[in-house]
C-alpha cells in the first residue's frame, strides 16, 4: 500500500470519506484501492486534475 492508501485509511479511520481519482492507464498497471468511500476513474491525467481542482 503506497502513501495514498496509508492516507486513506487514516481518514476513514476518523470517520471520513476518502474519495479518490485514477486515469485508466494507471489503474491498469496498479492495484486501484478498494476501502475508498468513492473511487473514480478517467481517461487521462488532465482529466483527473480537473476533478481535483473541482472538489475543491
């Protein structure tokens, strides 16, 4: 588990919602996190800083 999910389980852990953004491609080279409250995946790297910057 990378940094992302050490992250991820922390703010569950405290009753938070994890939601994370994944392009494809990397979801077809990793393993995608799957104790996520959401998970969406995009077609691109572009795509998935839009939605970051949107969730803000």
């Amino acid at each position: 588990m990378g940094l992302m999910g050490v992250l991820g389980d922390m703010v569950l852990e405290y009753g938070g919602q994890a939601n994370g953004i994944m392009p494809q491609f990397l979801k077809n080279r990793e393993i995608a996190y799957e104790g996520l409250t959401s998970m969406t995946i995009v077609e691109t790297m572009a795509r998935a800083q839009d939605c970051h910057v949107r969730a803000r």
